[in-house]
C-alpha cells in the first residue's frame, strides 16, 4: 500500500490534517511536540467507480464507495516536527527522519497565517519553511557521505553501473535502482564516485527528496487567510495547495451529526438546526467554493495520480459479473504504478497468481490480453492462473 508521510514544524497543524485525513483522533494541541511517536492510519482518496457503468452497487473489501465514486485506501504517516540541528540529532530528529525513509511521497505542511510575504519575500514564515527541507538534505547528506572513501574506491574498482553501485549505499532508504538512474539523469554528477564531494552530497539529497520521494507543500489553515494573501504565498511556494484542516474536521463533525447533507464542498444545511451553527456552516460552505481553496482529500489524490503517477485497477474472478469468488461485486481497488502490466497485477493479488500466471482478460471489453498488457486507469481484469 502506497504511503504518505506528513512532515513539518511544530505547530503547523500536522496532527489536525492527520485527523482529517484518517478521521482518526490523535492529540492536537498548540505546543511542540504534540506527536511524539508517529501515527500510521489509513487515508481515502477519491476516484470514479465502474459500478456506474454495470449499474450494480460494489462491494468493497477496503475503503467505501459513495454515489459512484470509489475511495481507495493509502497509509499516512504523521512524524514528529522538526527544530532546526535535527540532522544533528537534537530534539527528536533522528525518529523523525528515519520515518520518511519508507514514504513513497512526502507533503509539507506549513502554516499559511504564519506565512506574512513582504515585497521582497523574505519573511520569518519562508525562513521555517526552508528550515524543515535544509534539515532533511542535511540529514541525508550525512547519512550519504558517511564511510563514502572506502565505499567509493570498491564501486569504482566493480565497474557496475553508477546507480547500481549507489543502490547498496542509498537502497535503504526506500530507493530502487530504477529511480536512482532518474535522480542521476536530473543533474550533473562527477563519472566516478571517488571524485564526489559535499556538494554532490548535497545535490544527490535534493534530488531524492524533490524527484524519489515528490517533496510537495501543503499550506494549512487557509481560513485565516484571504484570496490576495494565498496568491502572494504562491508566488514564493510554487505548486502550492491550501487547505483547512479545523474545517474539514469540523465539516466531518457536522456530517456525522447530520447538519449537513453530505461532504462534498456544495452541501446542504439542515433546517433544524440552531441559527448560529447556521451561520457557521454556510461560512466553510462559502469558504469551500472558493477557487484557491482545495479539499483535503482532493489534494492527496493529486499527489499520488500526478506525483506519484499510479492509476486504480480493479481484479475480478468473474469478468462478466465483475465479481470474485463469493459473488461481491468490484470487491478490490488497487493503486499500481503506470506503465504497470497484467502480470504485475498478478503478482500483486498473490504471487502464486504470478507465477501461475497463464493470461488476462479485460471485463470491459472481454478481450483476453496477455502478460505484458499495460493496464490504464479504471481497468476491470481478470488474471487466469495455473495455481498449486
């Protein structure tokens, strides 16, 4: 399952847009360290379900589906916050940056009303928000150059390819030869690892968290900010989405309370309720619909479709009903990376399946395809396998 870790500085709302996320509680508190240990829950993110098109309502195993659209599940991973000298090893440091080794993506959370940008745009909130990316190279620069003469001189004498060679010192931290040639391609690098020095440290670090782990920023708490500000923002922090994370918990809170008729950003409120709860609705609701405003959920999507670049396939055993064994209809959404075939759909239902793997066959149009079918988003497959 695709994980998403949540990094930022204390205070900056990780734990409110942790609970949003999960719709789990966790403490939340305006002081340092509220997070001590990471918190690992399950997020849902929205896609179109083919329920509409067999006009049959799914079963799903994992997540939910509501009026045709599919929630899938990914783990988020909300670590502690960072002071600066983290990569030294003060404050909680070291457990904080060991647990972004195995995220696939990483969103920066920072504080949009904390966040005042003068014309020259250097304020105290750019400041933190560089701090927490200059910590995180820094720390993995030094866990880079560590032993990195006597590693180099033996890499060099193999004669295996660069990024092989850096895989049996970078690999454990959450990379695979096939990205570390991407990281390589990204900038220039001295041809032989003897010849590395901080710099390309430095230059390897930013390429890992930017391009392998798809560092984005996330501004949270956009109800204490108006349009004009957000836009000012965005011209220092490129590619930047805004969020509330007190409403959307609040937006939830209402819904399970039955005040409002759904979750969407255009909802209904309930005549029943007090005028003043009235009011409050109909400000996150006027809130919701502005254009710089975006939804939580939303927002996540996009980074595991646009950063992450994986789509949603669904595995049958029956590919006329779309159902498995036991008749439940669409029972499985599975995010898999692009480019992804049929038989490592296979092999990620069971790898029995994948050694099995005989052929598949595409429920839409009831083609029968073979291993080496890449599959696209929205994909209905059914794998037929030889199994001991």
């Amino acid at each position: 399952m695709l994980k998403i870790g949540l990094v930022g500085k204390p205070n900056a709302g990780k734990s409110t847009i942790y609970s949003a996320l999960t719709r789990n509680t966790v403490e939340i508190a305006n002081y340092p360290f509220t997070t001590t240990k990471a918190n690992l829950g399950i997020a849902l993110i929205p896609t179109e379900c083919p329920e509409k098109i067999i006009k049959k309502r799914c079963n799903p195993r994992e997540g939910t589906c509501i009026n045709g659209t599919r929630y899938v599940p990914l783990e988020i991973i909300d670590v502690p916050g960072l002071i600066e000298g983290s990569s030294e090893g003060k404050g909680m440091g070291n457990e904080f940056l060991d647990n972004i080794r195995d995220a696939d993506a990483l969103v920066q959370i920072f504080d949009l009303s904390d966040f005042p940008v003068n014309h020259d745009g250097k304020t105290h909130g750019y400041d933190e928000f560089m701090q927490i990316q200059i910590e995180m190279v820094k720390w993995l620069s030094s866990k880079i150059s560590r032993e990195w003469e006597r590693f180099a001189k033996k890499a060099d004498a193999s004669g295996d390819r660069m990024e092989r060679s850096l895989l049996k010192k970078i690999g454990s931290m959450g990379l695979n030869e096939k990205q570390i040639a991407v990281i390589l391609s990204k900038n220039s690098y001295p041809a032989k690892l003897t010849l590395w020095g901080e710099e390309d440290f430095e230059q390897l670090s930013k390429d890992m968290l930017f391009v392998s782990k798809s560092l984005v920023p996330l501004g949270n708490k956009a109800d204490l900010i108006d349009e004009k500000t957000a836009y000012k923002i965005r011209s220092v922090v490129d590619n930047c989405a805004m969020v509330s994370g007190d409403y959307e918990l609040a937006m939830q809170k209402a819904f399970s309370h039955g005040m409002i008729s759904s979750l969407d950003s255009d909802f209904e409120i309930s005549p029943e309720i007090p005028e003043k709860l009235k009011v409050a609705l109909e400000k996150m609701r006027s809130f919701f619909s502005e254009k710089w405003v975006s939804r939580i959920n939303d927002f996540l999507g996009s980074v595991v479709t646009d950063k992450l670049k994986h789509i949603v396939v669904f595995p049958v055993y029956d590919e006329g009903q779309w159902t498995d064994k036991a008749g439940n209809i669409l029972p499985d959404a599975f995010l898999v990376p692009e480019g992804s075939t049929a038989l490592d759909l296979a092999f990620r239902i069971h790898t029995d399946i994948g050694n099995g793997f005989i052929r598949a066959i595409d429920a839409k149009t009831r083609r029968v395809v073979g291993k080496d079918h890449v599959l696209s988003d929205g994909d209905i497959i059914r794998i037929v396998a030889k199994t001991s």
